[in-house]
C-alpha cells in the first residue's frame, strides 16, 4: 500500500510537498489512459529526485531514465 501524504512540519512530518505530489498524480493520470513515456519537468529546489522515487514506488516501476547534465547529479541521484 502506498499513500501520498502531504509535508506538515508543523506537526515534525517530512512527507511530500505540494509540487511533488501534483507531478505524481499527473503522471498517474497520463499512464491511467496510456502506456507511453512521461516526462517530469520540475523547477530546480522542488524535489525532482524524491518524486522520481515516490514513483519508482507508487507506479511499481521496473526502471526509469533519469537525464541529468553532469557526474554529480548522476552520484547524488545514485546514492538516494
């Protein structure tokens, strides 16, 4: 089982925030009516790379292409 949660750091709760939760339902959407490719376009900061986790999970994808435009991306993304 699997439930997008919304950050409250009110209550001491890290969870997802707003954007990643919208970007999440949107490519739940695009895949409920296709099986095509999804592109995921996030401004920097709004947590591309816990989205892209929260839907390895979500989704219980076998892989996904992450294009990044250097090594350190690529590492830190790694090692998430």
């Amino acid at each position: 089982q699997f439930t997008l949660s919304q950050d409250d750091r009110s209550k001491g709760k890290r969870r997802l925030r707003r954007p990643q939760i919208g970007a999440l339902y949107a490519t739940l959407a695009h895949w409920s009516t296709t099986d095509t490719d999804a592109t995921i376009v996030m401004p920097t900061g709004t947590g591309k790379t816990e989205t892209m986790l929260a839907l390895l999970v979500c989704a219980q994808l076998r892989r996904v292409m992450v294009v990044v435009p250097n090594a350190a991306l690529r590492n830190q993304i790694a090692e998430k």
